[in-house]
C-alpha cells in the first residue's frame, strides 16, 4: 500500500501528530474559521478521515472580530498514557504582536470529542507544545519578550513545567534556544520535543512559511539544555529547489514513533501553481519517513526531500467513510468539512425538512466580522463548486456562493435586488463584474482549471449551465497575496450593513474535484 502526499489536502496546516495503541491522529491550524483544529484519524498513514473539531463550542473561542489570517494557530496534540487522555495546546492569535493571544489548552478521553476547554493565562506568543514524561508535563512555546526588555520581539524557545488539571504554568520557565539552526533565522517556532535514547531532541521549523521554511534539530542529555544543533541542519528543506518544484514551503515538523519501531514525520507543505509564487490551495499536510543515524533524525533519508509517494508500513488500508464536502440535500447536519467564517453570535444556519436556511446578516465579507458562510476547502486546482438557492431578497440584501481567500480577496457569485430589480451578480471584493436580471431560484456554480475560474449558472428546469461574467484571475485568489490559509468555497448571504431576519434556502451543495 502506498503513501501520497499531500495526505490531508486542502488548507490543513501546521500539523501535529500523536498516536494511541494503532490509531493515529493529526490536528491542524484553522486561523479564522470556525469549529476551530480539526481532528484526523487513521490506522495506515495513507488514508485519513475527519472525526471532528477539538473546539466547537463558541462561547469557548472569542473570534467575532478576528482579521484573516489571524485567529488559531499551530496545534500540538499529544496522547498521555498515564491519564489515558487527550490534550491539545494551541494559540488564539488576536493582533500582530501576538501580544494579547490566548494559550488554549484542551482535552479529551474520546479525540473525536467532547473536549474540556482551559485557558493558560502565562502563556504568551505562539505555537505551544507539550512533553510529558515521568509524570511530569511541560509546555513550551516561543516569541517570549525579553524579561528586561519587554518590547524585544526575539523568538527565543522556551520550557516550563505545566499543571494540567489547573491549566497553568508551575516554575520558572528557562530559555531553550535563542536562534534557530544560524544565528538570526527567521521566525523560530514550532517547537516540539522527543526523548530517545538518552537525548532530549528539540524539533523546531525557521525560515518563515514561504519557500524558506525549514526544519531543524537540536539535542540535550537535559531537558533545560544545552541544546547542540545537529550539523546537518537544516534536515529537512526544499528552499535549495526551485520555486517552481513540486512541492515547496517544506516544515513545520512533527515526529511520531510507530508500533513497530519505525519514525514518520508530519510535514507542512504547498503545492504551487505554474507561477510558484501563487498557491491557492494553502499549506498542506505530508508526511514523510524518518531513520536514526549517529543519535540524530534523518528526514526523508534516501533523498532528502519530500516525495509524492511513500510505500506505507503498514500492510491493512483503513476503510473511509463517504465523501465529506458535498451535501446533495441536508438531512440532519453539515458534513464535517464544512466551516463557518469565525464565531457567529447566534447559529448561521438551520437545517429543516432536507433544506439549508442561511441566516442572512449585516456583515460583509469584506470585513473582519462574523458574515454569514458556510463552506469547504479546495483541495485541488482542478475542480467544480454548485449549490441550489432560492432566495427571495430584499433591497439591497444578497446571497449565493462565495470563493474565499480572505476578506480583501474573494469572488461572490450572488443574487441580490436593486432599484426593485432581482439580479444575478458576479463581483470581485464588493466590485461588480457582470449581473442580470433573474429570478429567486437558480443553480450557481464555480469552477476552476489551474488559474483560470470562471462563474456558471442555470434556472432549475434546464439541464446546461451558461457562463456568466468574465473568466476569473485566480492568481487573485493566492495565498501569497496575503495570509496563511487557502481558498474556501461555500454558501454565503450579506444584508450589507442593515438588519435583516431573511434567509437564503439552499437545496443541496456539490464539491467536485479532480
């Protein structure tokens, strides 16, 4: 059985991996959007199925007012046999000098949920880890200011001793690192420790998310050091391939020790389009092998790199369930996939007789604010988006479909009512590039091939559909223009700044991708 990469596709970054017995599960950076951390299950390594969200409660997760790319950050999941739970560590990132986030600490006995949520008031900065051994528990984290210099925005990494019943830092928190594989690498986070053999191992990822991003490696015979850095640093890298290689922006790691002895790591990854720059899609997450030479990891030992197959260890496929991003009609819930765009103040839809009710609301899309949508994650660049809606607006008031990168970005397929007329209107971040009169009900679609997007629709009785507008600049679209996510599509309403109790009904919505 064989192993492809990217294993989790679509807009599944930062991730962290942990195991219990023979199941493993990964968890993965959500930034604005809502149920926040999703959590992956599988027994090969190869297969992966969504089994729920760590936070899906809003009154536990403040993100009414988050901008893109702002919101939950990097992970860390980590099973502890000695309570035989589940914890989760992550960031609620609220402004650009991280210095107002929140430090989430979860945890669960079932990964697929309910998870109990704490909060670690001392925990500043971002990406916190934990390490548990011996009974003891520890967090670590980074982007500590400098205890004399508060406005010092060094990413030094940090360890301290955690209380997880009370969900606070206990002791004095020492200095692990205070620059990554060279002296003044960029952005050294992602911390997360091993112990093997006697060495504490600090994996870290540098270099900045883009096609610099890299993994390093440090060890101890301590826990609070000295950490020497492995001389093969960086161990794990595409930044020497060209930009325009099959995968680049390769980090972010995180380690996992089999049943049978063997080491995989997980691995933050892209996919770009022709132009390497743009990658509409996001940061994906990949896996790769890992071997032990001379007490230190071998990432990707035969060729040092990331590759699009890897054969699996283990011989058994997991069974998957059905397709998760398409819904033909609505009998009861959402399908997992599906997300909200940061934490409504009241339910953004109902669900009633096979039908979508969406609650139309003041927000636009253009703003860092709760609008009302709902939708999935593209996962290739090749794909179709459609969904059914009858919408009977009022002036002024409009909803459809939505193609997200963030609230500066995105196209909306949508229909609205002006000057007493019901029209069809295609429209790039609140510009209008085509519209028509139409009627209330209609089928919308959007579809891609590469970078080239283009907006469809048809009246429900007809069986073709009818391009409407201009073909559509994907490259506007890119996770390079802005942000850490990628392209969302999804079922979408706006009254545009008034107050509205209107609804949009949506019979069904199809995700295809090839």
């Amino acid at each position: 059985m064989t192993i492809n990469n990217p294993i989790i596709r679509g807009f599944n970054p930062d991730p962290s991996i942990c195991r219990k017995g023979s199941d493993f599960y990964i968890v993965t950076s959500t930034f604005e959007y809502f149920p926040a951390v999703p959590i992956y299950h599988s027994t090969d390594l190869a297969h992966w199925e969504q089994i729920g969200f760590c936070i899906t409660d809003p009154s536990d997760l403040d993100m009414s007012s988050s901008r893109s790319a702002k919101g939950i950050y990097a992970p860390t999941i980590r099973y502890r046999e000695d309570d035989d739970t589940f914890y989760m560590i992550t960031t609620l990132v609220k402004n650009d000098n991280y210095h107002e986030n929140e430090c989430i600490l979860m945890s669960a006995k079932n990964p697929a949920g309910p998870w109990r949520k704490q909060y670690i008031k001392e925990v500043e900065g971002i990406d916190p880890a934990l390490f548990f051994q011996n009974g003891e528990a520890y967090c670590l984290g980074n982007m500590r200011p400098h205890p004399e210099n508060p406005s010092d925005r060094s990413r030094w990494i940090w360890i301290s001793r955690i209380d997880l019943k009370e969900g606070k830092l206990i002791g004095e928190r020492k200095i692990l690192l205070k620059d990554g594989a060279v002296r003044g690498a960029a952005c050294p986070e992602g911390p997360h420790l091993f112990f093997k053999d006697g060495f504490y191992y600090l994996v870290i990822a540098e270099g900045g998310t883009s096609h610099n991003h890299a993994v390093s490696v440090f060890r101890s015979t301590d826990i609070y050091g000295p950490y020497e850095p492995n001389p093969r640093n960086p161990v794990l890298t595409h930044r020497m391939m060209r930009r325009g290689s099959e995968f680049n922006s390769i980090g972010h790691a995180d380690l996992l020790q089999l049943p049978d002895g063997s080491w995989w790591s997980s691995i933050l990854g892209v996919r770009p389009y022709e132009d390497p720059m743009l990658r509409n899609i996001g940061r994906e997450t990949f896996i790769v092998p890992v071997i032990w030479e001379d007490d230190w990891p071998v990432f990707a030992p035969e060729t040092g790199k990331v590759e699009a197959v890897y054969e699996s260890p283990i011989s058994k496929p997991m069974e998957l369930g059905e397709e998760a991003t398409t819904a033909e009609s609505f009998p009861d819930n959402l399908p997992l996939a599906f997300e909200t765009l940061r934490t409504q103040p009241s339910p953004v839809y109902t669900i009633k007789d096979g039908k979508l009710f969406l609650h139309i609301n003041r927000f636009r899309l253009t703003e860092p604010h709760p609008a009302a949508f709902a939708g999935v994650r593209q996962t290739e660049k090749k794909f179709e988006a459609e969904a059914e809606i009858e919408f009977n607006p009022a002036e002024g008031e409009e909803a459809g479909l939505a193609v997200i990168l963030n609230q500066e970005r995105h196209y909306t397929l949508a229909i609205t009512k002006e000057n007493n007329k019901t029209v069809l209107r295609l429209s790039y971040a609140g510009e209008t590039l085509a519209e028509k009169e139409c009627g209330s009900h209609l089928v919308l679609r959007f579809a891609a091939d590469g970078l080239e997007y283009r907006a469809w629709f048809r009246n429900p009785d007809d069986k073709e559909f009818k391009a409407f507008g201009p073909v559509l600049d994907g490259s506007r679209l890119s996770i390079m223009q802005g942000g850490f996510t990628g392209v969302m599509f999804g079922m979408y309403g706006s009254s545009n700044g008034n107050e509205s109790g209107n609804s949009a009904e949506y019979g069904y919505f199809r995700y295809e991708a090839e």
